[in-house]
C-alpha cells in the first residue's frame, strides 16, 4: 500500500525556484493511537527530499519501540496519506534540544547541523496532504510564499 520512494519538493511560490534551507515535518497517519511524525533533513543537490518505504518502517519501529504506550501500528496499519508541513522556527529549536537528550535512541535524530542551517522564518507556515493508491513513487511539491526577507 505505501509507495518504494517519497519525494518532496519545496518551491518558492514567486519564482518557481526549489528551496533548500526550509526544514519540514512529515507526519503519517495511523489509523489508531497517535499519528508518526519525522523530520527528514537529507536533500539532493537540487534541494529534493527523498526517503523510501524503508526508512519510514525503520522510524516507525524506533518509535514504537522507544514509546510503547503511544505508538502501536506498523506502517502497513497507517492509512495511505501522508502530511508535509513547513515547521516554525520555535519547533526546529526545539527538536535541536530534544536531538541532544535523544542522540543514539534514534537514527533520525542525528543531524543537527543540518537543521541548524534551516531559515524557516523568512517563510509562510503551510501544509499539505497527500493521499496514494498502491504508487511505487509519491512525488510532492509544497509552493511556499517568502514573507520575510
């Protein structure tokens, strides 16, 4: 049910261009319990973000495994819609903090240096949700205006 390959893509609003500086948060929906989030920070050299099918089973279990009471589905329990959403710049600083209690719990939480680069306050706070049917490759696009310079 969950495509091989997600890959998104933020572009500035006005002039078409892919922004590689803004930090986003995915979230996949369970269908029970509480919902999975991640921040991936991996980029292309164009700015893409990719992660597959795999990674997120591998962030699922960590979870699961970390917070037994709020997590109990697998990634094939989750319905098949995923969340991009520009995160504030109050959440990055946050989840930078939190990388430093949890480093070595997870293999996600492992680049701050990465996310220490991210300029999400020169942006517009926005999400979007995309829903797949059995695709081996979600491909999304997030246009975000600039409203700070």
């Amino acid at each position: 049910m969950f495509p091989d390959i997600f890959e998104i893509m933020i572009v500035d609003e006005t002039t078409g261009v892919s922004i590689k500086n803004v930090a986003v948060n995915v979230t996949i929906f369970a269908n029970h319990k509480n919902n999975y989030s991640f921040i991936p920070c991996v980029r292309d050299e164009e700015g893409m973000i990719i992660f597959s099918k795999e990674l997120l089973k591998k962030q699922i279990e960590e979870q699961r495994n970390m917070f037994i009471m709020d997590y109990g589905f697998t990634l094939e329990d989750c319905q098949p819609k995923i969340e991009v959403e520009i995160m504030t710049s109050d959440s990055i600083k946050k989840l930078i903090n939190a990388m430093e209690i949890y480093k070595g719990f997870f293999s996600y939480l492992n680049d701050i240096h990465t996310l220490q680069q991210m300029d999400n306050r020169k942006y517009e706070l926005k999400s979007q949700i995309e829903n797949f049917n059995n695709d081996k490759l979600v491909y999304i696009i997030l246009h975000i205006m600039k409203v700070w310079t």
